[in-house]
C-alpha cells in the first residue's frame, strides 16, 4: 500500500473530482501524503481553461515528473500531447474516468504508464470523498454542456451533458449533512441546463434539496444566461426558500451582442440584464457574480464600450475577468488575435471600473447585522458568509463550521469586515 498526494487546481467541480479521487485512494487501502515530499506517487488534478492556468499546470508537472505521478482532470483529456511533451511517464487520468483510479494507481505504482481518458457510465454521485474542508459538501450534479463556446476548452474535456439522477443527487446531500456539511455546493460545468436530457431542471433540483429537514445552505453554481428564458420563473421563486444563498454566477462574458454571437454563448446582454433585473426587484440583497473576457478576437473598441457600459448598468458584485487566450482545439483559437498591449489596457480599464463598484456594493453592507456561517480557512484566517454569499472576516476568534451574529463595520473590494455582535 502506497502514499499518494492528491491536489486540484480550477473550479469547484475539480475540487470535487479530487475529494472523490482522495476518497478511492483510501478505500483502496492506500493512505494520503501530506505533501508531494512523502509520498510514493502524486496525482494533480489540473485545469485548462486559460492559457496561464494550463503553463501553471505544466511548471507543476514538471515538478513532479521525477516521482510516479498521475495528470488527472481537464488538461490531459484537452491536451494529451502537450502533457506527454513534458513528462513521457506520467499516467493520465481523464475528469469522467474516475472510476478507473484505482486501476491507474496500481498500473503507474508498478512503473506501468496508464492512459485512462475515455468517458466513463460511472455517475460522480455517491462515490467516497475525503472532503478538503469539512463544513463545505461539493456536490456535483451534471457533467459536460450543451454549448459550443468558440473560446472554451471545457467541451472538449468533459463532452456533452449528462445530468444524474435528481434522486441520487439528494440522497449525495443527505450524506453529506449528515457528515456535518453546513454548507452545499451544487456544482457543474453549467448548472443552467441541469437535467433537460433526462426530463427534470434546476428550480426542481434546488427545491428538492432545500425540502431535506436539516439545517444547511445550498449555493447554487455558475449557470450561463442562455438557459435562462426556459427556467428564470421557477428559478427566482426556487431562491424564496431561506437554505438557498441569495448568489447568482451567471457569466455574460461580453456586453456587446456581436461579441457574444462570435462567442457562440446563445445569448444576448438582454439576456443576462433581464436575469439580474427580476432577482434584485424579488430580493433586496442579492448578491450577482459574473464573468467578463476582454480582448476576444472579433471585439472592435465600440464593442469594449458596450461591455464597460453593461457592467455600469447592473453593477455586479463579483467580476472574474479574464485576457482572451487562445486554447488550442478551439475554433477562436485560428482567428486573427488582437495585440497583447491592447489586451492589456482593456483588461486595467475594466480592473479599476469592477474594483470601484464591488467597493460601492460593500459599503451599502455596512452597519448591517444578521447570521454568517463561518465556512472557510484561508491563511489561517476563518472567513464567514451571510445570507447573500457575501465574505466576511471578524477579528475575534471563531471556528470553522459556526454560525454568529455579526455586525459589519467596514468593506473593502473583495468583502465585508465585522465583528461578532452576540
């Protein structure tokens, strides 16, 4: 029996494959290494959604290649050969072959490189997991989309959609609350189209998972705004139930129309203001994150302009802004790219215009006080979250796992700072 270090780099649903891959490892008999000094094989979960995360992803195997190791997640499946440039040995591991891990540990513990990238019928739901912070369950409830991103990587990875079980998904959450979750993930490549290829959708998903009689909050995943004509109404009265975090990731990625339809995103800025309109006249405090990426090849400056006066109209609370990189295997990728210095100052544009409103959204916050779960450790500060998702940091000393009254007392760019009130 070996001792195996399991990391993960991306997004939640990353995160989950490497809780379920940590899982597999022990009961497989093997135990988890600490860090990657005292183990006898190494497994990275990577991710390739943007150019500087797939270099980071390759300086990291690089320094692992000279211990066994396994490339797991999107990389690998997106881009096998760039992975085996830099490392020959190394075993992959694609994101919907999980259950053969197992069969690649023994394989690559042997000295025997094992390529498993090919999709799988194993459903992600119910498989055992050692949770990376035990107050947070990641529960994924799909894999795959139905889009066709000109700019993304992600369909070629994880392929079309294939949504689980409502049922399964449940019980996953029943597990996980039992375990002492006080906080859930639903999470997925887009959770907008949860289960229309298997006769259900998310307003029903979400319902049913705030009906399990425990005390717990659900945070809904990123959704892209295409799908929001077909489920917006049940959706905004889904969010009426108190477990469910008032927080929406709905990416618009543009504001100009033409952008979007060279995207191939199915939806227009409409679609996305529309969204934002009707959860903010329903709820008061609620809390929009969106995505933005500036210097996708067909945007002029008028279309730039466009994006700049979107993000002024509805004012998000979170922006994740990206520079426009070319992923090999997309079709973005063969098109004319704009110049990088270009690139650049669109991006510091946007930078200090999203900065200066996340700041005027938080200082609204100030004085307020209500019940924050404290759900995460970071640097070893615990940080905490209220009703609408909002990060909070208190000065007092607090666990992870508990709920507290606090009062706000400051705001800065990326969060609320407080103090406990009772």
């Amino acid at each position: 029996m070996a001792k195996i270090f399991v990391e993960a780099y991306g997004c939640s649903a990353s995160f989950a494959d490497s809780e379920m891959i940590s899982g597999l490892v022990v009961n497989g008999g093997h135990t988890l290494a600490k860090d990657a000094t005292e183990s006898d094989l190494n497994i990275v979960v990577t991710c390739s959604v943007k150019d500087a995360t797939a270099n980071k992803m390759i300086n990291r195997i690089k320094s692992l290649k000279s211990s066994p190791l396994i490339v797991a997640g999107c990389l690998p499946k997106a881009e096998k050969d760039r992975v085996e440039k830099f490392t020959d040995n190394a075993s992959l591991l694609g994101p919907n072959s999980i259950g053969k891990t197992l069969q690649v540990i023994d394989s690559t513990l042997r000295g025997e490189k094992h390529v498993a990238l090919e999709d799988s019928d194993l459903t992600k739901v119910g498989l055992p997991k050692v949770r990376l912070n035990p107050t947070v369950g990641i529960v994924e409830i799909a894999s795959g989309c139905m889009s066709e991103c000109t700019f993304c990587q992600t369909k070629i990875s994880k392929g079309d959609l294939s949504s689980y079980r409502l049922g399964d998904i449940v019980r996953q959450v029943q597990t996980e609350v039992k375990d002492g979750c006080k906080e859930i993930w639903l999470t997925s490549t887009d959770n907008g189209c949860y289960g229309f290829d298997i006769g259900t959708d998310l307003p029903s998903l979400i319902n049913s998972v705030a009906d399990i009689p425990e005390d717990f909050m659900i945070r809904v995943g990123m959704m892209n705004p295409m799908y929001m004509p077909r489920i917006k109404k049940d959706l905004v009265q889904a969010y009426e139930n108190d477990k469910v975090f008032k927080f929406l990731h709905i990416p618009v990625q543009s504001g100009s129309d033409k952008v979007l339809h060279d995207m191939k995103r199915g939806h227009t800025s409409e679609t996305y203001k529309e969204t934002v309109k009707k959860m903010r006249e329903k709820y008061t405090d609620f809390t929009i994150s969106t995505d933005i990426i500036v210097g996708f090849p067909s945007e002029t400056e008028d279309d730039f302009e466009e994006t700049v006066n979107l993000l002024d109209e509805t004012k998000p609370d979170i922006v994740n802004l990206s520079k426009y990189s070319a992923r090999p295997g997309t079709d973005a990728a063969t098109w004319k790219q704009i110049d990088v210095g270009e690139i650049k100052r669109r991006s510091k544009i946007i930078f200090e215009q999203i900065n200066k409103i996340s700041l005027e959204n938080n200082k609204k916050w100030i004085g307020w006080i209500g019940k924050v779960l404290f759900d995460e450790s970071i640097n070893n500060e615990i940080k905490g979250r209220n009703f609408a998702y909002k990060p909070i940091s208190v000065k007092n000393n607090v666990e992870i796992g508990q709920y507290h009254t606090v009062k706000v007392t400051d705001a800065t760019t990326n969060g609320l700072i407080g103090k406990i009130a009772s």
